[in-house]
C-alpha cells in the first residue's frame, strides 16, 4: 500500500461542510476572549482541548455555542474566517462553502451585520491574498422554531447578494426537515439553494424529507441513509452529493471506530461522497488530515480519493466553467 498522504495534502480540492464558528481554534478563542474583555470557562488551550470528548452532537453543541460567545465584532468575524482560509489555502482547497449560523450570534445580541460584514470582507480577502473562492451558506438552527428561521431569514435580505444558500444545522434528532419547509420555500422562491444536515445522528426518513419536503440540493452528513437500500438506490439514482464528515463523524460517536465508517461503502454503491472537516478546531482536523484518517481506515485507493476530490468540484455550487477548470487542474494533478 503506497502512502497517499503526500498525494492527499497536494490534491486540489473543494471544501462543501465546514461550519465556520467550528474553525474557531482555542488560540484565537482565548485572543478574542482577552480582546473583548470576557471571562471564560476553560482559561487554556489545554484546558479547552481536554474538554473537547463528547458523547454524542448534543456534547458537542453545548460547548460549539458557549464557544462561539467570544465572537463580538466585525473584525472577530473576519479573523475567524481569514484563519480559516489561510489554513485550508495552505492545504490545497481552491474552494469553500461556508456554513455561518446568525443565530447564535443574534440571540445573544450581535448584529446580523455585524456577522455578515465580517465574513463576506474575510471572503474577498482570502481571494485576493491565497486565491481561494467561497461562498457563505445561511444555517438555520433547528433547535429552534420556524418563526425564528423566519426572522432570521428577514434580517438577512438587505444582504442577499452575499450568501447563495440556506441550510440546516443544530441538534438533529426530533427535530426533522418538517419542521422548516415554509421558510425552505420561502428562501428557494429568492433563488437560494437548499442544504440540510440530515442522518447525522437522526434516521434515513430525515433524509427523505430534506429531499421531499426541503428539496435540498446536497444532503450534510446523510450517513445513515446508507442503513435504508432503497433511499441509498435513490441518492444514486437522483445524483444526490452527501458532505461527508469522517473525524467528526468518529468524535461525535457516529460511528465506533473509522474502520466501520460507510464512506468506501457510498463509492461502492455509486453514491456521490465528498470530503469534508465539519467543526475541524473541536474534531481534531482540517481537511487533508480527514482525508487521511480516512484513506488508512479503509484502505482507499489513490484511484477513490480522486474520485472523492473530484466530486466536491462536481457537487461545488458554482458554474460549470470554473467546475471544468478545477476538474482539469485535479486530473493533471493526478496523472503526474
Ligand atoms: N453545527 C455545527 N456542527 C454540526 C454538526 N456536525 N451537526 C449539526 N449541527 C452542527
Ligand atoms: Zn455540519
């Protein structure tokens, strides 16, 4: 078996799954922390770190939100998500789809602009300085309710420009795509596209209506949907993309070990997989060190991995021509 880990650190690649308060690295949470004068509960990086072994999402989740409390300015923002790109530059992402969540920053009384200004002035400069795109996905989070997706949904309009989707995100289970099918129309009726988390932690029948009822374009995570046959033949046969999530998907107890993750199992089947690092400052890695973990678990050949690069291009919200022109770097990458 070659060792594929120079050749995965040099791929070119798409990033589609990354929450970008779960970039928040515990150096840059404790700067900001001492930067806007709050105090914190775990006063250092190894203390934070030590905290992060969770159980389940739900673990997870409460720290991520109480984490994410240090991001109070504009310029917070921004460093946050420059941090970001310079790391996943520096890994050979050419392109990001960032997820924000505006809620866990207008519930505690930080603007929406605030947030928006912040991220979308991170994006051009990231540009400009690594060379690499992006585009921002609005979360909603479905531990709430739909009238605040709603007024989430309001306040974000005088910016639409600035993001091109909207998705689902937060504690999954008992709270299905149900839940936020009127502001899922609403927000397609503006001509954004649809992404959910479904079947993280929630069953197949969570996937059927992000399908059905959301009319997603990408499903987050969709893991379990390969325990239902039929769902698993309509993802292939519909063409659906899953953003696939290795180390969280371990970290979070998804799946006991790597070895038993279903990722080899959804190339097997035809299903379109694709890479990605979730929350990589909380699950322990970027998205080479995903991919890694996950081409030594189950063996995956150089032949899979490109395949998965090649599918977070082919599963890339953006237009067909710069799709080709990363398709084109990728295969030049992959015969040398
Ligand atoms: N928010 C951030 N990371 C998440 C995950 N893995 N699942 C659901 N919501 C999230
Ligand atoms: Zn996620």
């Amino acid at each position: 078996m070659p060792d594929l880990d120079a050749f995965i650190a040099g791929l070119p690649k798409a990033e589609l799954h990354i929450h970008i308060e779960g970039s928040l690295e515990p150096e840059l949470m404790l700067a900001l922390a001492q930067r806007n004068k709050m105090a914190v509960r775990y006063a250092t990086v190894d203390a934070l770190r030590a905290a992060y072994r969770f159980g389940n999402l739900q673990d997870f989740l409460d720290l991520y939100y109480q984490g994410m409390a240090v991001l109070q300015t504009e310029q917070d923002f921004h460093d946050l998500a420059m941090a970001y790109f310079s790391r996943a530059a520096g890994q050979n992402v050419r392109h990001a789809e960032v997820f924000f969540d505006p809620q866990g920053h207008t519930e505690r009384g930080v603007a929406f602009k605030t947030v928006i200004d912040g991220l979308w002035r991170a994006s051009r400069d990231a540009e400009q300085k690594f060379g690499i795109t992006s585009a921002l996905i609005l979360c909603f989070l479905r531990h709430l309710d739909e009238a605040s997706a709603e007024r989430t949904l309001d306040e974000a309009l005088p910016w639409r420009e600035r993001f091109i989707g909207v998705g689902l995100d937060s504690s999954e289970k008992g709270h299905p795509p149900s839940k936020f099918q009127r502001v899922f129309e609403r927000a397609r009726g503006l001509g954004l596209l649809a992404v959910a988390h479904a079947g993280e932690e929630g069953p197949p029948d969570y996937v059927r209506q992000a399908l059905d009822l959301l009319q997603v374009r990408r499903i987050d995570h969709g893991i379990r949907a390969l325990e239902d046959p039929d769902l698993t033949a309509r993802l292939v046969r519909e063409r659906v993309p899953l953003t696939v999530c290795p180390l969280s998907n371990l970290r979070l107890r998804v799946v006991p070990d790597m070895a038993s993750h279903p990722l080899k199992r959804m190339l097997e089947a035809g299903v379109i997989a694709t890479v990605n690092s979730d929350d990589p400052a909380y699950f322990g890695g970027y998205m080479n060190e995903n991919f890694q973990a996950v081409q030594q678990a189950l063996a995956l050949s150089r032949e899979e991995i490109v395949t998965l690069a090649g599918n977070s291009f082919r599963s890339a919200f953006c237009d067909d021509a710069t799709k080709q022109r990363h398709l084109a770097a990728l295969d030049s990458y992959s015969r040398q």
